[in-house]
C-alpha cells in the first residue's frame, strides 16, 4: 500500500512533533483490527510490534522467525487502517550489510510507515548484540536512506542488551550515544529495570528517548515523563493481554468445563460495534 504522499508526509510531521513533547504513549497494534480500535480510544500515533505480528503467525518472536515482506505487509495493513502516524518495528533491519538496513527503511516508507526502529540485536545466540562499530555503520545506513525520503522519518535506534541477558547500563549508554552521533532521531533501550535506569539514560542523550512500558503494573505514565520519557511505548504487552486472555478461556474449558471467562467480556454487538465505521 502506498499512502498518497500529502497524506504520508502529514503524518510524518504530526509523529515527529509529537517528540517535542510533552510525552505521549504510542500503542502497539498487531493487525487492522487492533489499529482502528486503538485509533478510536484518542491515541496520538501508533507503532507496530514484531512480537505481536509472530503470535498472529503461529511463530516465536526472534530475529528471522518473520520475513521482511511479512513485516511490510503488516505495516501496509495497519497503516491503511488508521489516519494516524504509524511506526514500524524493523528489527535489526532484516539483513546482513548495511544496505539490507537502508532498503528495509526505504521499503518501509513505500509501506506506509512515516517512522521506523533498527535495533542491534544479531539473531546470533554466541553474539547476541552486534559490535558498536558495527551497530553505527547499520544505524548510519538507516539514517542516510531516512533522510533521502520525500518526507520526515523519524529513525529510532534501540540498543538492546538489556534484553538479551547483559545488564550493562554504561555500555546501553555509551550506544545510544554513538546512535544519536549517527543521527538517530530517537533512541530507545527495551528492558531497562527500573526508573532510576530510565533517568540516568533520559539525561545522559540529547535525543527524545523512548521507555518500553507495560512490564510493570506499579509505573505510571506520569512516573516515566517524570524521569525524561518523551514517548512511551507498550512494545508486545497488548498483544500479550489478548494472547492471556485467550489461552485462560481455553484453559478453563479444557480443564473445567466451565464458561466463567465469559463475565465481563464484550457482549457481541458491542464488540461488533468497534468495527462498524472507518476508523481513517
């Protein structure tokens, strides 16, 4: 799907002035459904999640467990369901060189995305993190094929060790450092464990930072703009809240014999209702 391009580029420059602030929370909707629903609830923006889009697939989240042309597909779904600014979770940029990093951006951008996040995970369990050299030339590929687009793409930069079992605050800085001198428009470090952590990162990048949240239910949105989030997003949580959902139904089903999951569901017609007018 190809956005018509006045409408792609007024997306573009209402997601990147929402980074202005103050903080807003992006949502992460796994499929046109959840975008018009999300759209209909007031939110500003939204953001695709690969862990959402793999449970849909049948697959395990992970680097090369979904393909780039599933990802594109999906991007081009959502952002055709809503009127509003759609980020695309792109990975590490699904390719080995630098250039596979700068295509995916640019394929992105054909999708419908007027933003995108590479991250520097490598799908290598022996190297699970790609050398900084390495990550900044990745993240330089991406920034260059950003801004020779026809419109504004706000490049996010994650560093992802603290997903990938190195808890090293001073190396996630040092990263998102190095991205933010390659000219990444936002920079974002999922799995930060606390919010002294998320301050420390906030006040050590000149860049708006974006807080994975939804881990926790004891941190609010206002405790995470407190200490220097500028966007705030849910990442696989909500997909994760429908997937629980339904595995404790059928749990209860398979064990019990019971229907107790049905109290307090959405009654047909209201569920219904979400989806009778055009969400664009």
């Amino acid at each position: 799907m190809t956005l018509n391009s006045a409408d792609q580029r007024r997306r573009a420059e209402a997601f990147a002035s929402l980074h202005e602030g103050p903080a807003f929370v992006i949502p992460n909707p796994w499929d046109a459904g959840t975008a018009q629903v999300f759209t209909r609830m007031g939110f500003s923006a939204l953001a695709t999640t690969s862990c959402g889009l793999a449970l849909v697939l049948g697959r395990p989240d992970g680097a090369n467990q979904v393909t780039r042309e599933e990802t594109l597909a999906n991007i081009g779904a959502i952002a055709s369901a809503t009127h509003l600014p759609v980020s695309a979770d792109l990975e590490s940029g699904f390719g080995a060189g630098p250039e596979d990093v700068a295509d995916t951006i640019r394929l992105a951008a054909e999708a419908g995305a007027v933003g995108g996040s590479i991250e520097d995970a490598t799908g290598d369990p022996s190297r699970p993190v790609a050398d900084l050299d390495e990550a900044v030339r990745r993240v330089e590929a991406a920034v260059e094929a950003a801004r020779a687009l026809p419109f504004r793409f706000t490049l996010t930069a994650r560093a992802e060790n603290f997903l990938y079992g190195r808890p090293d605050l001073d190396d996630t800085i040092a990263r998102l450092k190095a991205y933010e001198a390659a000219g990444a428009d936002v920079l974002y470090a999922p799995g930060l464990p606390d919010l002294d952590a998320i301050q420390a990162v906030c006040a050590a990048v000149g860049r708006p930072v974006n807080v994975l949240a939804g881990s926790s239910s004891g941190v609010t949105v206002a405790q995470l703009t407190a200490a220097g989030a500028r966007r705030i997003s849910l990442g696989s949580s909500l997909a994760r809240v429908a997937v629980s959902a339904t595995v404790a139904a059928a749990r209860e089903l398979a064990e019990h014999g019971t229907f107790g999951f049905s109290r307090g569901v959405l009654g047909y017609a209201e569920a219904n209702a979400l989806w009778t007018e055009d969400a664009g």
